[in-house]
C-alpha cells in the first residue's frame, strides 16, 4: 500500500474510534446529568464543545499550514 492509502485508511480508523468513544460517554454524561442536575452539566459540556471546536479548528490550522 502506498503512504496515500495508509493515510486514508488510517483516517477511518480515527474517526471510526472517534465514534465509539462517543457512544461509550453518553451514558456516562448522562449519569451525571441526573446526579448534579441537567442546566450545569449542560453548561459545562457546551463551554468544553466550544473549546473542543476551537481546539480542532487551531490543530487543522496549523496542519494546514505546516503543509504548504
């Protein structure tokens, strides 16, 4: 296989990965949304989507740009 296919193959597997992690935390999140209430656990998980989205966007950034 060539570095291009590795490459791809590789992606599907991360975001194959990225996808089970997922569903494995749901029911976690929501076990504690119940204990602590669901407004501050909702809060909370939005302040860390935000920093998660940027945190993303920064990382392809910068990949990007160390390509070119």
């Amino acid at each position: 296989m060539d570095d291009a296919a590795l490459q791809a193959r590789l992606a599907r597997i991360e975001r194959r990965q990225q996808v089970v992690i997922l569903l494995l935390v749901i029911p976690y999140v929501l076990g504690v949304a119940k204990l602590l209430g669901f407004w501050p656990v909702g809060v909370a998980l939005s302040a860390l989507a935000i920093l998660g989205f940027g945190a993303v966007a920064v990382s392809r950034r910068r990949r990007r740009d160390s390509t070119t």
